[in-house]
C-alpha cells in the first residue's frame, strides 16, 4: 500500500477514534437494551405518548449504533480492498473511490456529534419571507424555498408545507414548512438570517442587474415536554378561504386558519390541509414553536446582560449568491463558497451546513 493511502487511513482512524469516543458504541448499546426492555411491556401502551417517545427514542439509538458500526466495518475492509487490488493489478479506482465515500460520511457523522444542543435534535420549521427588492425579492424566496425541499428531498426527508402566501407578479411572500428527521434543526438553524441575491432581473425589460433579499427563520418542532403553555383567551382563531395557483379542494372551502396570539401580536396560517382543524393544529405547533424560540431568546439576553455569555447573534446577512456579473455563493461568516450556484441552488447545500456548524461551534468555544 502506498505511503500516502495508509497516511489517509490512520487519519479516517484517528477522527473515527474521537467520533467513538463521542458517541460511546458501548453506551449506546446499553441504552438500546434498555428501550428494548420498555418497548416490550405490553402495558407501555396505556400511555401512547411515552410508548412513541420510547420507541422514537429506540429507532433514533439503533440507527446512530449501526451507522458508527457500518463505517469502523467499512474503514476495516480497505486496507484489504487495496491489498487485493496490489495482488490482482485491479480494483485500486474501486478501492480510491470506497475511500473518498468513506471520508464524506465520516466528515458529516463527525460534524453531527457537534450538534449537541439542546433542540438540535428536533425536526425543524422554516419560514421564508421575502425582503427588498419588489418582485425579484418575492422571486428569490421562491427560490429559497425550492432549494431546501430540493435539499430534504436529496436527503430523503419528508417536507410538510403548512402555508405559502403568493406574491401577485411571481413568487412569494412567505412560506412555513416542516422538515422532519433527526437532527434537522441542528443541521439547518445554521441557514437563519438574510440570503442576498444578485443577478439580472428577469423582470427588468431594460436587463439591469438587481439585489433581492429574503430572510430565513429556522425553529425547533415543539414536542410535549416543552413548557410553553398558550392560554385559549391569548388565541385569536380566524377562518378563511385558502388561496393560491391551481384549483385543489383546499380551495372550496374556509379550511384555512389564521391563529393570532395576541400578547405578542404573533400570526400563524395553515391552509394546506382540507380540515380546519388540521390546519389549526399544524398552525398551533407552529405558534408554540415561534413562542419557544422567542423565550429562548429573551433567556438568552438575560443572560448576556448578566454577562454569562457572548454575542450569539450572527447579524443579518449571512449568505450573497451571486449570478452575475460572475457567479459565486459564499457564506460570509465561514468564508465558504462555491462557484456553481445552480447546483446549490438545487439542493446541495452540504457544504454550507458542515461549514456553518464548524463556524457555530468555534464561535460557542471562543465565548
């Protein structure tokens, strides 16, 4: 085996290592057997909630196990791959490209054990809002919103649109959605805060070139254990026609909700299920979401006020894709960039999210 293929191999071996260290097979071992051992008292079920949140929690444990065990398998088998490979004079191109996966998914396991917040394991919610730049703005949110779905689709997550809120010319003013899987609000809270777009407006006859912006909020999914309770009085539930292109049966009738919570003056619609009370429900976990976040912000100042911890706002603008004059997406608090933005405009956005969470976690160790 060449020098620098074994000089790869040791350092996958070393950040395996402390990835193992992290995460502690032996531990989550043991906790498996101890969800099992719940999961098999016939009498759990009594209580549905708790008997989802075990056998949610058992799902989540196995699959974090058998991941770390698949890829200490996988970088055991490649020193034989290659030994197999000097032995035939074949298969080294299959034996390079097995390492190059290898590496990805190692990088990205070592990039989850940096989500160790306290909602960083949830499912997530993200609301998109266009901001100035009249049409174009509305346009690019647009855009926004595809490329996270294109993202969650890529990754064989499930996206739950709650409301979109259309723009008259193009695009839109808003959208809510839910992404679901572990780990999504870790992964994609890293995305909060105004994307400036520059390009040639498409809605320019005089073909000038534009800046757009639009502002991403990323939120925990609430679950039952959170204390956020909302007092019936404080809702102000309004009822509507859902509105948009095309013509659904979400349109024929008042499906639509709006929840006004009015302490705050925060507003919430749903309207992409055909039951009103679908939709008020989808809105309620949203409002409780916005709710939790705005405690956890006003916990947070507190706290910077008695000086117990750093600034942990990012400021406003944190990302420019540029489609013209040249073309470049940089995030401006890593320095990350990429020269393709059509391709992270399609989805791939994995560079980004690795970076970012890098960034947070350097940010978190320096304060």
């Amino acid at each position: 085996m060449r020098p620098d293929i074994s000089a790869d191999l040791d350092a996958l071996d070393t950040t395996l290592t402390t990835i193992e260290k992290v995460m502690d097979p032996e531990e989550l071992s043991d906790r498996i057997r101890e969800l099992e051992q719940q999961a098999s008292d016939p009498t759990i079920w009594d209580n549905p909630s708790h008997a989802q949140q075990v056998t949610s929690e058992l799902s989540s444990v196995q699959a974090k196990l058998r991941k770390i065990t698949e890829l200490r398998q996988r970088l055991s088998d490649l020193p034989i791959m290659y030994e197999l490979a000097e032995e035939e004079g074949d298969g080294e191109d299959l034996a390079d490209q097995e390492r190059l996966e290898l590496r990805e998914d190692i990088e990205t396991l070592e990039v989850t054990t940096m989500l160790s917040g306290e909602y960083d394991q949830r499912e997530a919610v993200i609301n998109i809002r266009s901001g100035a730049g009249g049409v174009d703005a509305a346009d690019w949110a647009e855009m926004l919103m595809r490329m996270y779905t294109r993202w969650a689709e890529k990754n064989s997550h499930k996206v739950d649109i709650y409301d979109i809120s259309y723009a008259e010319e193009a695009g839109i003013k808003s959208a809510t959605f839910v992404v679901h899987g572990d780990y999504m609000y870790g992964q994609l809270s890293v995305e909060q805060g105004a994307h400036r777009l520059v390009r040639i407006s498409p809605f320019d006859n005089q073909g000038r070139r534009q800046t757009s912006f639009a502002e991403v909020e990323v939120l925990p999914v609430v679950e039952q254990t959170d204390s956020i309770e909302i007092v019936d009085n404080d809702v102000r539930v309004d009822v509507y026609r859902s509105s948009g292109p095309g013509g659904q049966s979400v349109n024929t009738t008042d499906s639509a909700v709006r929840l006004t919570h009015i302490p705050t003056g925060i507003v919430v619609t749903c309207q992409n299920e055909k039951s009103q009370i679908q939709n008020k429900a989808s809105a309620m976990r949203v409002l409780q979401a916005k709710l939790l976040e705005k405690k956890r912000q006003e916990e947070r100042a507190e706290m910077d006020a008695l000086g117990a911890g750093g600034n942990a706002s990012w400021g406003n603008q944190m990302r420019s894709y540029v489609l013209h004059p040249y073309q470049m997406v940089k995030d401006l608090r890593t320095n990350f960039e990429v020269n393709d933005p059509s391709k992270v405009l399609d989805g791939e956005i994995d560079g980004f999210l690795e970076a970012g969470i890098r960034w947070r976690m350097s940010e978190q160790q320096a304060g």
